[in-house]
C-alpha cells in the first residue's frame, strides 16, 4: 500500500467498526456480496460489489489488515488498541459459543414444534447463521462431538437429548443471572 495512493475506508465500505472481530468482517462480506452480486435482482450493483471484494481482500488476512491498520490509522487518527490482537481468540470463542446457541435454540424450536420432522437442512441452518462454510462445519462438528445434534437419515440436522437438556440448563442459568441484577424500584409519588 502506497502512500501516494487514494486511501480507502475498508472498514466503511464493509459497515463494520475498525476493530471489529475477523469473523465480523467475514459475515458483512458475505451479506454484501450477496446483496450486490449481479446475479442478484433487484439489488446488483457492479461498483459497490467490486468494492466490497477489494475491501475484503485488503483486511481478510491478519498480516493484510495488520498492515492496512497501520496506514488507516495514519490517514483516520483512530487508534487499534495493542490487546486488539490478543483478544481475537478471546472474541471468536465468545461469537462460536453465540453461533452454537443460536444453532441450538433453532433445532430446539424445530423439535417442539415438529417433533416427527424434527430436522433443518444444514442449507438452511446456514443461511440462518450467515456465517462462512468453514465456521458453519466447525460449528456442526463441534456440537456433533458433543452429542448435542445429530444427522438424522435425511441428511437433516436434529438436536439430541443432550442438546435439550443444555438448552435448558443454560436458560434457566440465564434466568437465574437475570434475576439476580437488582430491579430499581418505581419512586412513590404519592
């Protein structure tokens, strides 16, 4: 990256905070892409996908955005705190441990709801998530391993017993966490 060239604004382009996770920058690029992609009517735009695309080839990799902060920094004045780096795994642990959540909280609603039919498609377990193809593998491998889903003989994704149980445990922690931060009391007026 040359000085001499116009600097860009990756971060704007993408709609995402400068020091955002890597995984943010992966979704908005993937929502974006979609949106503007040619084949897609109504919403294609040419310009703006080609945008897109450069903005997240500059900032895909950490060493491309480790490099690219220093210039964004230099040209916008924002300033990337040094613990950025080291809070990244720290960051995507806490957004997996969202996405498994979110996956399981999904099977849990169709299971209650179709207790027969009780499977998604990953395709549409996928596009619930809006995550990339790897994310979405490790996910499903990881809740797997864990025996709270299955792969039902469809090919479908089902949540288990086990997954039951966790979604439960985890709501009723929730419930208690909730419970415990002090309720302000309505002033009397009277």
């Amino acid at each position: 990256m040359d000085d001499d060239l116009e600097f860009v604004d990756h971060y704007r382009v993408l709609g995402v905070p400068p020091d955002c996770s890597g995984r943010t920058i992966e979704v908005a690029y993937r929502e974006l892409a979609k949106r503007y992609h040619p084949d897609h009517p109504g919403t294609s735009d040419v310009e703006k996908f080609s945008q897109v695309i450069a903005a997240y080839r500059a900032v895909k990799s950490s060493k491309e955005r480790a490099r690219y902060n220093q210039r964004y920094s230099k040209v916008t004045g924002f300033v990337f705190s040094f613990l950025d780096e080291e809070l990244e795994p720290i960051r995507e642990a806490l957004t997996d441990a969202a996405a498994h959540e979110k996956i399981l909280s999904v099977l849990y609603k169709r299971r209650r709801e179709s207790a027969r039919e009780a499977g998604i498609g990953h395709y549409v377990l996928h596009q619930e998530l809006g995550c990339t193809d790897e994310a979405f593998e490790f996910f499903i491998w990881y809740l797997k391993e864990k025996g709270f889903v299955e792969i039902t003989e469809q090919g479908m994704v089902a949540i288990t017993i086990a997954g039951i149980d966790h979604v439960i445990s985890t709501s009723k922690a929730a419930a208690r966490e909730k419970s415990r931060i002090p309720q302000i009391a309505a002033p009397d007026w009277g």
